[in-house]
C-alpha cells in the first residue's frame, strides 16, 4: 500500500519513509508513525509523518503486521 491517502495511515502503523536527505537517492528508513504531520487528505509525493524515533518524512510504502 503506497501512503499517498491520509486515512490509509494511523499512528503505530509500521511504515516506510524517505527522508528529506533521501530524496534524491530514494533510500527509505523504517518506523512507527507517531504523528500525522500533512493535513490534506491526499499528496501526491506521499503523506509527511514524524516517527516513534523523532525522523520525519513521507511514506512510500505501510507495512502489513
């Protein structure tokens, strides 16, 4: 599941991000969501959260548990 649609993602969802230092390589880092930081319903680079460790960037890819 990409994470382009806000109500896709809830905190303590596993997810992966791209940081804004990533970006142009695209390496993602994994977390758990803490906060929901994009307040639009969709983006189309995908939605910016804050993770458990204090990283925040846009989520590529939600995690299956």
């Amino acid at each position: 599941m990409n994470g382009q649609t806000r109500k896709d993602i809830i905190p303590g969802a596993a997810v992966e991000i791209v940081l804004k230092a990533d970006q142009r390589t695209g390496n993602l880092t994994s977390g758990i969501v803490k906060d929901i930081l994009t307040k639009s319903s969709s983006h189309p680079h995908g939605i910016k959260v804050r993770l458990t460790d204090g990283q925040v960037g846009r989520v590529k890819n939600i995690r299956s548990t």
